[in-house]
C-alpha cells in the first residue's frame, strides 16, 4: 500500500477521503502481478472506482461483447447438467408464499435483524474515545443491515444479467435448459430482496464500488469461461457466504425464511458452475489460458477479501472522525465480517480446487494471503443444500 | 423571457457541434467528469434513497374487502354513468342508509386506487344498489369506469360508510350541485316511497342542461309525489328556453331560489348540502344569514386523501407503533407506506373501520403519545384535531407512537 497518508495530510478531510479511496484503489491494481489479469480487471476498476459509473444515479449502460452459441441438433451432451436442471425444475418456488405479513421491526431488541456485536461497535467508540448511545447503536446497525441486503440486491441484479448471458454463450445444450431455471432463479432473488428492502426497511443503499467492478468485469469480458467463473463461481460464492453468515445471525424470521430459499438455489448455481467449468478448464484450455484463469481467480478471490469495507457506511457516520484506514482495520476485524470471509472460502476455495484453478503453482499465494486452510473442504458437486443449511446451523463458529 | 430563449436556442438545434451517434457517449463523459469532480469536492450523492413500500403495497392488508359485480350500466349524461352492483352470489348486501357512500377499489397499472361513490339508488331494495359516476377531468377512476365499466365486471369495495343523514328529520331540504346529488337521490328515492309524511325539497345546480344528472327521474318523481316533492334547478349556462334560476349557485341566485322554497322558512326542516366546497361553504355563510342554526345544516364532501409532498418525506423510515384496545396493548411496526389500520390490521387487531379513505371517521383513535402526518384532505374537524384525534386509515406515523382504540359505541 502507498503511504497515502503522508501524501494527503494537508488536505482538508472530505477530499483526502476521497483521494485516499484512489490510492486505495491504485494499490490494488499494483498488486496484481498477472499483466493480463490486470488488462482485463483495469477498465472495470476505472469504470467503478474513479467514475464511480454504479453511482451516478442514472441507469448505467455496460457494452456487452460475446458471442451466442446456438446448436440446432440439440444434443443430450450433459446429464449431470440435465440432472440439475430436473432438480432445478422441482426446486422452483413462489415467493408470494413467505410470510410478507412479518412485521418487521429493524430496531427490535428481542429478534434483532443483525446482532450487536456483528462490527463490535463498543471496541469501534473506545477507540475514538467516545460511547454510542443504544438509540445510535440500533440506527448504526439499521445502516448495516440495509447497506448489506442493497448490496445483495445489487448482485442479484448482476447475477440476473450475467446468468442470461451464460446461458446463450455456453456450448452445452443441456447447460442452457438449466441456464434457463437459474434466470428464473435469479430473478426471483431480485424480487425478495427488492421487497424486503422496499417494504420492511425503507431504504436502499448505492451500489459498493467493488461489486460494480466485478459485476462490470465479468459483463464486458467476451470469454464465456470468464463470466461463468466470475459469476458461478466467485460471485455465487461471496454471496453464498454472505448470505449464510446473515442466516446464521438474523433473528428476524421473515429474513431468515427467504435466505434459506435463496440459498437453496444458490447452492445448484455453484454446482453447475463447477461441473461447467471443470471439464472446460481441464480439457480445453491450453495450459497458458488455464493459468491466467487461475491468477485472475486469485485476484479477486484477493478483491472480496479485501475490499468489502462497507465504505458507504463509513461516509454516512463516521467520515471525518475516522479515517478511510482506520474504518478498515476496523471492519476487517469485526466479528461478522470475519466469519462471512470464513464461510464465503470454506466454499470458494475447495470450488476452485475442483475446477483446477488451484495448482501448485498458485498455492504458495493462497497459502501467504491465508487462504489455503480451506482447500480441503468439500466442493459444491458434492454438496446438497440441505448439508450447507445444517453446517450454517452448527458448525461455523460465531 | 420564453421568447428570448426559444431564439437563442434555435441556432444550435440546427447546427449541432456533437452528431447524434455520439450523444450518449457524450452524456457519459459529462457525467464522468462531474462525478470526479464533485468527490475531489468531497461532495457525494446520497448513500441510500428512501424506499415508501408503495411499490409491493398492492392490495391493502388486513382490510376486508367485499367483491362486487357490476349487473348494468347507465347512461345518464354524457359524462356519467350508474353502476348496478350486486353480489355476485346473489346474496342480500347489508343494510345501507340514504346517504351513504361504498368506496371502490380499483386496479389501475398496477395500482391500487380508492374512490368513494355515494349511492345513488332506492335503499330498501336489498340485493343490489347503484352508485352513480361522474367523469372527472384527469380523474383516472372515474375516466375509467365511464370508458370501460361492464356488466360481468367485477369490483371490491368497502362499505357502506358515511354518516351523512343519518336521522334524517321529517322537513328537508337538500342543496346538490354537479355529482353532489347522487346521495341526495338515494334519500328522495327511499324517503318519498316508503314515508307518506315526508317533505322534500331539492335545489339542484349545474353548469348546463347536458350535465344535469337523473332529469328524467326527478322530474317524474316531482310528477307522482306533487306537493310533496319540490324540485329547482339552476343552471350556469342555461339554454334559450330555460325557466328556472340562472347562474352559480351561490348568494343571490341561492338565495333566490331558497326565497322560491317553503319549506326553506319552516323552523323545523333541516338542510343537507353536498358539492363543491365552495358551493357548499357559500350555501353554509348564507344560510348562517338568514338564522339557520349550525345543527341543522350537515354536509358531505368526497375527497380523495393523499399524503402532501412535504409531509411524504417524513414517513420514510418504519415506526414502531402501540396499539392499544380495550382488551390489550399491541406493539406492531408501521411501514413506510403503510397506515396505521392497516398496520393495526395486518396484526390481528379488531379496529374499527369504514370506508378507509378519511371519509367516514368510522377509524377515529387517539393518539396519545409521538406524531402522525394524516392523508388531507379527510373529514376530521378541527376539534376533534385538538383533541388529539386521528384517523387510523389516513395515518403515517413519522415517530413511534402510542394510539388507543375508541370502544364500540364510544363517541
């Protein structure tokens, strides 16, 4: 990282907030070692972080570059596909039928949507040498837990598009029957969290400049392959582990019942994303191509580790008593966030090894950022949803 | 000033620095570079947008509806028709009062838009009733089922609800101008068939001869119920021939026309008014003029409540809200969007209610503790206001409240 710190002393508080988020962002395009993964990461990472085009308040029009794959043999290439999408037939779901009659209360203290200590607020004031009042308190996580569920509703947007566009550009044509049910799946997502949002919290939070650039990234890049490991596999990934760490916490019923349907779902996304990817990367690509998938993969494997700082919070309640570092080191090591990034690559990782995105030429990179502790775990092929809800219950430690 | 500026910017519509292809692209990058900009500023759009629910709101929640379906349609002027609704099982309706108004739900582009028709028809037949509609200019209900309402076509509705005539006295004479006359209808209709000792006078005003509503049927009553029925009109634009009063019906020529009516002087008839507000405002200064008592004037004004922009932007975060009814005390949470009754129904709670629509006071709680921002207008007088009254079916809570419930039977 820079010493931006140093460099933007003399500004005055706002804009060196503003120019420290650059350097920020500037470190992390420094870092990526693969020039190719950088050429492919940049355009996005100007789009989202300087021109911050997610939040411009008018709808962002992204080029689209990729071509349709049509076969008018239909063949029966896929059954573990044409088995998902069976499963994935059955599985469908009405989301009038929650409960939307909850009253949902955000600033409840007996079924609190998000618990206390989630960001460790009290560690947070004894820093700055203040205390939060419980009324500060239950609006800061108000903020938290809506700026959470836009963000979610933001992916699913990304997730809805991006699932259109890898089922006309993948080559299998049992893949795009299932394609179809995940745009279908997708789309419902977009219409529970919508409504949740809409309808119990009252507020709907701009999109992260993160998410807008690996949303942003994988839309523009021509290669199917690309789009579907970012989408299948990463970002189904993070939101997998975010989801399942809000449905572990929630103690709002309504909450918890619809994530437990949207990871249902998100569950055979991933899968197909692994039986996709696996027999592309370990049979058609060349060894160069297979390799620059894996550096790209690692980046932003590094982007969601990182960079998910909840920074709009941060603008909205504590720029200039804080610095953009400090808040960092702050969220980093809050409890919850520390155990979404337990979950989201006790999922990710083993997907990655299944795919053969993990060879030992990238381990000893997994193993400096901390990472590698996962590889063992079991990959989405092997996994029902029901083993993932049960695990979210028990095993993962708070 | 608009002349100045239509000159200066004919020039450059014809020649265009950017070509068209080009247009978005430009637009982007002004919008790139005001976006750098304003952060080097430290100047940055807000986080979060407000959410009101209005979007999932769809059908009301909790309020119990009743499905309706529309038997027959009249025409009874160019701009308005009468709606015969029944049940569509055929089962009786309850019982309705003259004078009293259904509200209509009705889905238009997603919405869920409520409108109040008072009826318009013969009270003591039970299994159906009509409400009578007048076009509205950009009233997009009313335009709606002027166009389009069928018989077979069904409606939810909520009803009967008004307190207007509720115990009507013997002598009445009753003050209607435009669509103000389809309550007035229902009374002369039920009253003057089953009631020998009525008497009944109707001052009826329009803009034209096109526009008078029912002239047929009031003139036939007027026929079979002689003296006991007598009928003024009054038009703004009367045509050639035209005997009765002329102009807005208003100070001289209402007064004119009250000079014209016996029963206007007799001590113990009262006076109904419905129409426009100032009509009716006028109709109220004059006849506080000529010595008639405030008790015996009452008046009925539809109105379609909504929430004023500057208010809207304070119930824009849930509330928690207590509800307290005889029986208990009920914490439930009001969501932006959301009224009070709604919110009260939603969670189990008996509260009374009508026409949910500001309408009726039927819903009328106290509110005994935080603030609510009311859909005006709605019918709740100023005392009531001061007594800290509120409307539960027009209210937004913009704090936590606490709200008791009236008792069945309670003033």
């Amino acid at each position: 990282m820079l010493d931006s710190e140093r460099l933007t002393n003399l500004l005055p508080t706002r804009m060196r907030s503003q120019v420290d988020s650059y350097f920020e962002a500037l470190s992390v395009f420094m870092e990526i070692r693969d020039p190719k993964v950088l050429r492919s990461l940049a355009p996005s990472g100007v789009r989202g972080m300087l021109l911050q085009r997610g939040k411009q308040g008018e709808p962002t029009k992204i080029s689209c570059n990729y071509e349709a794959h049509f076969d008018w043999t239909y063949p029966a290439d896929q059954p573990e596909m044409a088995e998902l999408y069976r499963r994935a037939k059955q599985g469908q779901w009405d989301s009038d039928s929650l409960a939307w009659n909850t009253d949902v209360d955000p600033f409840d203290y007996e079924n609190p949507l998000l618990p206390d200590d989630f960001l460790d607020p009290h560690t947070l004031a004894a820093e700055l040498g203040t205390t939060f009042t419980n009324k500060e308190l239950a609006e800061f996580r108000f903020s938290l837990v809506c700026w959470l569920l836009s963000q979610f509703l933001h992916g699913e947007q990304g997730a809805l598009f991006a699932a259109c566009q890898v089922t006309e550009a993948v080559q299998f044509f049992d893949g795009k029957l299932y394609g179809a049910t995940q745009v279908m799946d997708e789309g419902r997502h977009v219409e529970v969290f919508n409504r949740y949002l809409d309808q119990k919290l009252g507020r709907l939070y701009q999109i992260n400049d993160n998410l807008f650039v690996i949303i942003d990234s994988l839309m523009t890049d021509s290669r199917w392959d690309m789009k579907f490991l970012g989408m299948q596999i990463m970002v189904e990934g993070l939101a997998l582990g975010a989801f399942g760490v809000i449905y572990k916490v929630t103690r709002e019923p309504l909450l918890r019942a619809l994530l437990e349907m949207v990871i249902q779902d998100e569950a055979r996304h991933v899968h197909y994303g692994v039986l996709a990817l696996r027999e592309h990367i370990t049979k058609e690509l060349s060894e160069r191509e297979r390799q620059e998938r894996e550096d790209w993969a690692f980046e932003v494997a590094l982007l969601m580790r990182n960079r998910f700082m909840v920074y709009e919070v941060y603008e909205e309640w504590f720029e200039g008593l804080m610095t953009r570092e400090h808040w960092r080191r702050f969220i980093s090591n809050a409890p919850g966030m520390k155990m979404f990034r337990q979950v989201m690559f006790s999922r990710l990782v083993p997907n990655l090894r299944a795919i053969g995105l993990m060879s030992e030429r990238i381990l000893p990179y997994y193993e400096k950022v901390g990472l590698l502790q996962y590889f063992d775990g079991v990959a989405a092929d092997g996994l029902t949803a029901e083993q993932m809800l049960r695990e979210l219950d028990g095993a993962v430690q708070y | 000033m608009a002349a100045a500026s239509a000159k200066s910017t004919a020039p450059r519509r014809r020649f265009k620095l950017v070509p068209r292809v080009l247009e978005p692209r430009v637009g982007q990058l002004r919008r790139d570079l005001r976006v750098v900009l304003a952060n080097l500023r430290g100047e940055r759009a807000p986080a979060w947008l407000a959410r009101d629910g209005s979007r999932y709101a769809g059908a009301p929640a909790g309020l119990a509806t009743r499905e309706l379906e529309i038997s027959e349609v009249i025409r009874e002027t160019a701009d308005a028709v009468s709606l015969v609704l029944r049940d569509p099982s055929g089962a009786s309706l309850p019982p309705i009062r003259p004078g009293q108004f259904f509200t209509l739900l009705v889905e238009l582009d997603g919405e869920t838009l409520r409108r109040a028709y008072s009826v318009s028809s013969d009270c003591s037949i039970r299994d159906r009733f009509s409400v009578t509609i007048k076009r509205v200019p950009d009233g997009r209900v009313s335009t709606y089922l002027n166009d389009h309402a069928a018989p077979g076509m069904r409606l939810r509705a909520l009803g009967p609800s008004g307190e207007f005539a509720r115990e009507p006295a013997r002598k009445l004479v009753l003050i209607a101008g435009g669509s103000g006359v389809t309550p007035m209808m229902a009374l002369l209709r039920t009253l003057l068939t089953r009631e020998p000792q009525r008497e009944l006078a109707l001052i009826y005003a329009n803009r034209s001869q096109a526009d008078v509503i029912f002239a047929d049927a009031l003139a036939r009553l007027a026929v079979e119920h002689g003296p006991r029925l007598a009928v003024l009109h009054a038009l703004e634009q009367p045509p050639p021939s035209w005997s009765g009063a002329v102009g807005r019906c208003t100070g001289p020529t209402l007064a004119g026309m009250l000079d014209d009516t016996p029963l206007a002087s007799d001590p113990d008839s009262e006076f109904l008014l419905c129409g426009p507000t100032p009509m009716m405002d006028g109709a109220r200064e004059l006849l506080g003029a000529r010595g008639v008592a405030a008790a015996r004037i009452h008046s009925e004004s539809f109105l379609a409540p909504q929430l004023q922009a500057k208010a809207a932007a304070k119930v824009r975060a849930p509330q928690a809200v207590t509800i307290v009814t005889a029986q208990r005390e009920v914490g439930v949470v009001v969501q932006p969007g959301q009224t009070l009754l709604e919110a009260g129904l939603a969670a189990g709670l008996d509260m009374p209610y009508s026409c949910a629509m500001g309408g009726c006071a039927a819903c009328k709680v106290e509110l005994e503790r935080g603030e609510v921002i009311m859909r005006e207008p709605n019918c709740l007088g100023p005392t009531e206001r001061e007594a800290g009254q509120v409307l539960a079916c027009v209210a937004c809570p913009s704090a936590p409240c606490r709200v008791r419930v009236r008792e069945r039977g309670e003033a």
